[in-house]
C-alpha cells in the first residue's frame, strides 16, 4: 500500500497591529480552509511584531522544519514595512528593488497620474533572485523565496495572491472527515475517546462541545487521509456511545 503524502506548512502573520489588536487577522483561517482542501497541513502558526530580528528567528526556524511557509504583511510603502528586509536577512541574500516589479508599479501608477516616489518604491524590494507572487488587486507582487512565500496582510489581496499560488504547489492527499454526534459531553467519552484515539494513530479526532442551555452534547470529528481507518475510528466510536447510553440506562 502507498502511504499518504505528507505536506506540511507554517504561517508567519506579521504587525504590530495584530499584537496591539487594533486589527482583527482574518488572514489566519483563510489560509488554513485552503491548504485543507489543498491536502496540506498547517501546523503551526505565529504572530510576530515588526521587529527584524523576531522575523528572522521565527522565518528560520519555520522554514527549516515545513515543506512551506506562508507570511502576511509587512511589504507595504511605510517604514515599518520590515519583512522583504527581514526575509533576506534570513537567506543571507540582498534585498534590492526587484526590475520586474518596479516596472509593473511604475506603468500601473503612472497610469493613475500618481507619482511613483521613493515609499511606493519600496513595494517592490524584495531578496535577490525571488519570484513574483501575482497581486491582480493592487499590483505590487508578492514573492517566493526557497519555500517562503511572502504576502500582503491586507485580507483581500492576501486572498487573491494565495489563489494564484496554491495551483502551483506540490499538494499532499486531501484529509477526509467524517461527524459523529455524542450526546454525551466531554466528561463522560473523555477517557475511552483517548483510547480509540491511542488504537488508531493514523487518524486525528477531535472532540468539540455543544450546550443546548439545558445540557452538553459533543461533536467528535474523524480525519484520516485514507477511507478504512476512518471507518474502523467511526465504528469504534459509536460503539463507545452505545456503551456509556447502556451504562446509564442501567442506573
């Protein structure tokens, strides 16, 4: 039997704005539904201030553990805008205004009778050697480097960027899922839901509660990149709730 390819991804969100919370990521949950239905496993996320050094940490030791990491923000016009600095601080490589990209903004700002001055210039900076990230929203690419890819935090643009780059990435086996309701809350299938998790490595349950006002109830979610193993936990689990209904039936 071929075993499921794995790949697996990190995602560097960068700002001080996330951190103070004046602004809300939405950037986080987007990527994630994607690479889901892209088989590819998000695995850890982190939140970082605009402070090359904290880029440079996380950006190493992210990219040296995931197939692929993905960033938000920071590659905007304003001082603060760290992160093509950061990134090819991290690659040891020149960060240098890119000729492709200054092209494509000068056109497209001169076509807007805007002036092309040395902060706008600074959207198309990036480390020697990248490749672009189309940006069909405001033009200013993102870009690709080694398995880092760079993009806007700005949720739109974010979103229209990893639209054209998910194509182009080599995707794992998609994960199935599969619901069973318990109407038992966490307390009662806590223990024997571990042990069919413990019999079971190869698939991933997660227990979520529900309380209906009056009583807990639990959703356990089966995910598994191949069909039988998430048979046999769903098999399995709902013999555990005939188990524990008999139990307290019998009281």
């Amino acid at each position: 039997m071929v075993s499921p390819k794995l790949v697996t991804a990190a995602m560097l969100a960068i700002g001080d704005e996330l951190l103070s919370g004046r602004t809300k990521d939405r950037n986080i949950g987007h990527l994630a539904d994607v690479l889901y239905l892209a088989g590819i496993d998000l695995k850890e996320v982190r939140i970082v201030g605009d402070e090359e050094e904290a880029i440079v940490e996380a950006l190493n030791a992210l990219r040296s553990r995931y197939t692929y990491v993905f960033t938000s923000g920071g590659i905007g016009p304003t001082h603060d805008d760290i992160t093509a600095d950061a990134v090819a601080r991290a690659f040891g490589l020149a960060c240098v205004h890119d000729p492709l990209a200054m092209k494509l903004l000068g056109e497209m700002y001169d076509r807007r009778g805007i002036e092309f001055n040395e902060a706008r210039q600074r959207m198309a900076r990036m480390p020697e050697g990248a490749r672009h990230i189309e940006n069909k929203v405001s033009t200013a690419p993102g870009f690709i480097i080694g398995n880092v890819h760079v993009m806007a935090g700005v949720p739109q643009v974010f979103t229209a960027m990893l639209e054209t780059l998910v194509p182009t990435l080599a995707a794992g086996s998609p994960m199935l899922s599969r619901a069973v309701t318990s109407p038992f809350g966490e307390g009662d299938i806590g223990t024997q839901l571990a042990a069919i998790q413990k019999a079971h490595p190869e698939t991933s349950i997660g227990s979520y509660p529900r309380f209906d006002g009056n009583r807990f109830s639990t959703e356990i979610v089966i995910r598994s990149r191949e069909e039988a193993p998430a048979e046999a936990v769903e098999r399995d689990v709902l013999a555990m709730i005939a188990e524990i209904a008999a139990a307290k039936s019998a009281k």
